[in-house]
C-alpha cells in the first residue's frame, strides 16, 4: 500500500522535474489575462516610452535624410569601390533579413512541432520579423544604383519589351524577399484578427471601437471563423517553415553561385540558415527582456521561455561555429591558393582582422555562457550575450563581404573599404526606424497573443485535471 | 432575421446546448468564444474547412505559373544568353517557381478566410447586445438565429439548458 503512494508521489515529482519552469505563472482567468496584456494598449502613454520613440523618430528623420542624399548624389556617396562593390548594402541587407527568421521559427516551425512555449512570444517574434524585413528590403533598393528604376525588378510588360533574368541570384532575392514580407504580413494578420476584435470589445473609448473594428474585419470569435481560421493558419505556418528557409538559402546563393573565394562554397546555404536563427533569437531576446520588463509580463514571458531561447542560441551558435570551422577545413584541403590565402592571410592578418577576431569572439565563445543555468536566469547576462550576438553577425557579414572582395584573385586590383558617413547614417537609421515600428506596435497592438494564452491555459487545466484523476483511476 | 444570444458557463454546457438545440431541429446556430472550443464543430454539424483545397490550387497555379513565366520570357520572347546556357534551364528556375508557389497559396487562404467567413464585415447584428463584447473577451455564447414565432419556445429552451442570460439581437434600423 504504502508503496504504491510512494510511486504515486515519485510521479508527481518526476512530471514537474520534467515540465520545469511552467510556460504561464499561475493560473489567471480570461478576464484577468486580457486586461494584463492589453494593459499597455490602454495605458497612458509613459515617459519612457515617449523619449525613446522621440530617439528612433530622430534616427528615421536620419535614415531618410541620408536616403535623399543617396537619391540626389548616387551611390557615389557611400564608400563602395571597385572590387568592393557590395559593402554596407548588402551586409545591412543579410544582417536584416537573417534577423527577420527568427520570428518565423518561432511563430511557425514552433507551432508546428506543438512547442507550448511559443505562445507568449509568437506575436512579439513576428512584429520583429516584419519591421526586420522592411529594413532588409530598403538595402539592395538603394543599392541599385537607379532606385527610382526599382519596379524594372518585377517582370511586367514594358514599353522597353524587354524581361528580367531569372538565371540571377539577385532575380531569385526579389521574388524571395517580396514574397517572405507577404507571407509574413499576413501570417501576422490573420493570427492578429481574434486580438484586434477583444481590443475592440474591450475598448472603453468610442475612438477605439470603431479603428479596432475596422482592423479586425468584424471577427464574431464564431465556431464558422475559428474553424476556418484555425486551417488557415496552420497551412500559413505550413507554409512559412520552408519559406524561411528557402529565403535565406536564396540569400546565400547571391554569394554562393558566384566565384570569388570565400563565396564560393556549398556550406553557404545551412550555415547562412544557421546564422539567420541565431541573430534573430538575439534580437528576440534583445528586445523582449526590456519589454517584458517594462509591461510586468514575467508571468507570461516566464524563465522557461527564456530559457529555451538561450539553448536555442547556444545550439546555432555551435552550427555557425561548425560552419567557420568547415570552411577553413575546406579552404586548406581543396588546395585552392586563393580560398586559402582569404580563410589563412587575409581574414586571420588582413586590414580587417580586428573585425574577423571580433566575430570569432562574439559568435564563438559568448554563447558558451549559456551551458550554466545561473547565467541563463540573469537577465543583464542574457540581454548583454545577446546583443553581443547581434554585434557577431553583423561582423560575420562584414567578414564575408568585404574581407572576401578586397583581396581577390589580382593583386593589382586589390582595394580597401572605408564606409562614409551617409553608410554610416543609413545603417543606424534603418535602427531607428525598426525602433520606430517596434514602439508603434507595442503601443498599439498587443504584444502577447491573447487568444492564444487563453487557448494554452484551457489546455494546461485540462492536463491539470486529468493529472489529478489518472493515478487513482489507474491503481 | 433575429438571432438570440444566450451566455454558457464553461465548454461542456455549451455544447450540451448546441447538441440540444440540433436535435430539438435548429440548425441556424452559431457558437461565440474568445478561443478556439474543441468540439464544437461537431456539436453544431459544421463541415470541414475547405480552405486546404483553395490552398493546394492556388499553390499548384502559382508555381507553375511562376514556371511558365520563366520559361516563356527567358526560353522564348526575349532569350537572353547567359555564358552559352540554355534559354530555358530548369535547374535555375526551381527558386523562383518555389517562391510564387509559395505566394499564391498564401494569399488563396487569406483571401479564401475572407470569403468564407465574409470578412470585412464591420456590422453585424450581434453587436447589438452590449453583453455580448464579452464573447471575444472570457465569455461563451451561443446564437441562434429565430424567426419571430420561434423566439419564445427557443428563449426558453436556452434557459433550460442552463444559459446564465439570453438576449435578442436585431439589427438597427
């Protein structure tokens, strides 16, 4: 007898060792749960937030400043030479978009694989990925030379009766990139139409009402739309997974299917996806431990969610790290005298080597951090080691660009790059503007999927209950 | 038409309700929450949805449109040649057809979620109720749409089964 207790309560323990840190605190009722996440949507607008809305509306006065400047002097203005022709545009652009994919992952390739601890972090991943995307999208526009030509991208009948060439790596970007923003947008959306219709009956003031009515198309929370919708978005899920990864792929072919060493490598695409995830879960984190700081959303955003983005910086950062150590195996063992001279000489000793040791420090060691759990639950550590990461790949790109196109295959055409002021302005603007977006949307919309806790917490008392009545049906 | 919105406590009253009312002939019914409740398309007879197939025949169009597009412009009406390839390789177009594949699918169920549930649609007569703003909020509720004569016995039927308020939704005139 005493021995089946003893097993009994052996279970219970076994189960909470195995669930760890719970997904949600407590157990709070609907009620509760949306007036806590709507909260910042109601609440007056704080200092805090006004200053740094000021700070990020300056830098995107900037970024449009430098913008003009481009428009009305041309690329001249930045420091891309020849061989350099892809410099700040092109590092900004990958350093963007890699940015975008976490919020993809989380959003999709998680609920797909039925991660719980998605839910709370869904809505804030994919904001990121949307206004990450924008940023990505300005960079290869404005380096075209010609922006104002930018629609001669798309095939369309011209007068000109000419078409695209889509045997280009750059071909294959536009279609990826633009249909990466779509997918997004309207992922984000659709899971966003259950919210904006709680805003909208939640909403004391009449202004409210009637823009939050207008933005949720009239969702009733019908069993018709939830049946509909539940399809839609998972298929949209669905779908997104090989998106993402097919985005970044494609993004790494523009180097890839080229012939200068060090882009030259079939590794490119995994270690491109690899790196992707990893900056992005760094930006994730970057920005959401002020926020949920700021918003009181421990109880939502618990340590468990923390703390699985952190393993899932550690593991990325062992594949990128895999990813630099095959690539210098491979520049060694092909024989190749010049992938050999950039992986030994130019990227150990070169002009930039300060860059390449930054990264290696950044994207190799710091995410080691995470291996102990009492870094893992300090937030000034996690935050700090993230950002670093953010720095690390932004590195890496550099390391990929501009190291690998300064010293090719001539001596004689070897030639340094220094980014000016207006590259410089572009790059911490397009910072501000993605600030910008981010403070508009924390404001606005919800930050945490409602319907969706709700949803997760319905689950969970299940599991609760029929936890509670199983072993004494079972013995 | 009418509809009368009657609240439920939990999940399983609601659904008690929904399965009472089908057998009582209701059919015009409707359910309202603020999440997902399982099972209740059974409780209310909905069919599946059938936005997996507009997805499949808008992905199928998509890609192979975006395949044609590439073989057409680049194979036939403006051959470019690049480095002695062929004007129409297949291998370089596999990105770009997976991409608006991808494209239209997507698009197809968004705009297919709009068909099928009627978006946008800002008035309905359910937000007559002021009560019912819960519905989307912590609240279950179930609708169902009357006739003037059914108003009365379905009234009473919903108290039976244990709605904790019911009211009429009219449209505003």
């Amino acid at each position: 007898m005493s021995g089946v207790i003893r097993r009994v309560a052996v279970e219970a323990k076994d189960l909470e060792l195995l669930e760890g840190t719970p997904v949600l605190a407590g157990r709070p009722g609907d009620r509760q749960l949306t007036e806590d996440l709507f909260q910042p949507v109601w609440a007056r607008t704080r200092r805090g937030w006004l200053a740094l809305f000021g700070i990020c509306a300056a830098l995107t006065g900037v970024l449009f400043t430098a913008i003009g400047y481009t428009f009305a002097v041309g690329v001249g203005a930045w420091g891309n030479n020849i061989p350099v022709a892809w410099a700040f545009g092109i590092i900004n652009f990958v350093w963007w978009i890699g940015i975008g994919h976490a919020g993809t992952l989380i959003s999709a390739i998680l609920l797909l694989f039925q991660q719980r601890w998605r839910t709370s972090i869904n809505r804030f991943a994919e904001a990121m990925t949307l206004f990450a995307v924008m940023q990505a999208g300005l960079f290869p526009i404005l380096h075209l030379g010609r922006p104002w030509f930018a629609w001669w991208l798309f095939p369309y009948p011209s007068t000109l009766g000419i078409w695209p060439q889509f045997k280009s790596a750059l071909m294959w970007d536009v279609f990826a990139v633009s249909t990466y923003f779509t997918v997004s947008f309207l992922f984000w959306y659709v899971g966003l139409l259950p919210d904006l219709a709680a805003l909208r009956d939640a909403s004391k003031s009449r202004a409210a009402r009637i823009a939050y009515g207008i933005f949720s198309l009239g969702w009733r929370g019908s069993a018709a739309h939830w049946r509909h919708w539940r399809i839609a978005y998972l298929l949209l899920a669905g779908l997104a997974t090989p998106l993402v990864l097919s985005v970044h792929t494609i993004v790494s072919f523009d180097f890839a299917i080229s012939q200068v060493p060090g882009w030259h490598t079939t590794i490119f695409p995994p270690y491109f996806v690899a790196g992707a995830i990893f900056s992005g879960f760094a930006m994730v984190l970057s920005l959401m431990i002020p926020a949920r700081k700021a918003f009181h959303f421990e109880h939502v955003i618990t340590q468990h969610h923390i703390d699985n983005m952190t393993k899932v910086l550690l593991a990325t950062g062992l594949m990128v790290s895999y990813g630099y150590l095959c690539e210098h195996f491979m520049a060694w063992y092909s024989g190749n005298p010049y992938e050999y001279f950039v992986f030994f000489n130019t990227r150990l000793r070169g002009p930039y080597a300060p860059v390449y040791w930054l990264m290696l420090f950044c994207n190799v060691v710091v995410p080691h951090v995470f291996w102990w759990k009492k870094a893992r639950s300090n937030m000034a550590v996690v935050w700090v080691a993230a950002l670093l990461v953010n720095v690390g790949m932004w590195t890496e790109r550099f390391n990929i660009i501009v190291t690998s196109l300064h010293r090719d295959f001539l001596p004689s055409s070897w030639a340094n790059y220094k980014p000016t002021i207006v590259d410089w302005s572009i790059y911490v603007g397009t910072l501000g503007f993605f600030g910008f977006l981010f403070l508009l949307f924390l404001r606005f919309v919800p930050s945490v999927a409602a319907s969706e806790v709700k949803e997760l917490r319905r689950e969970l008392e299940h599991e609760a209950h029929a936890r509670e009545h199983a072993p004494a049906q079972g013995r | 038409m009418a509809y009368l919105l009657a609240e439920f406590k939990d999940d399983q009253a609601l659904l008690a309700a929904a399965r009472r009312l089908r057998e009582l002939g209701h059919h015009r019914l409707d359910a309202h929450s603020p999440y997902p409740v399982h099972g209740i398309d059974e409780a209310l007879g909905l069919r599946k949805s059938r936005i997996p197939l507009i997805a499949l025949v808008g992905g199928v169009a998509g890609a192979v449109g975006g395949y044609v597009m590439q073989w057409w412009m680049n194979g036939v009406d403006f051959v470019i040649n690049v480095g002695n390839r062929l004007p129409h390789s297949p291998p370089t177009n596999i990105p770009i057809t997976f991409e608006t594949g991808v494209l239209l699918a997507s698009l197809s169920i968004v705009l297919g979620l709009f068909a099928l549930c009627g978006f946008p649609r800002t008035y309905h007569p359910v937000f007559e109720v002021e009560a019912f703003r819960t519905a989307s909020v912590d609240a279950l509720w179930l609708s169902a749409e009357v006739s003037g004569a059914e108003e009365e016995p379905v009234t009473r039927e919903l108290h039976q089964l244990g709605a904790l308020q019911v009211s009429l939704a009219e449209e505003a005139r």
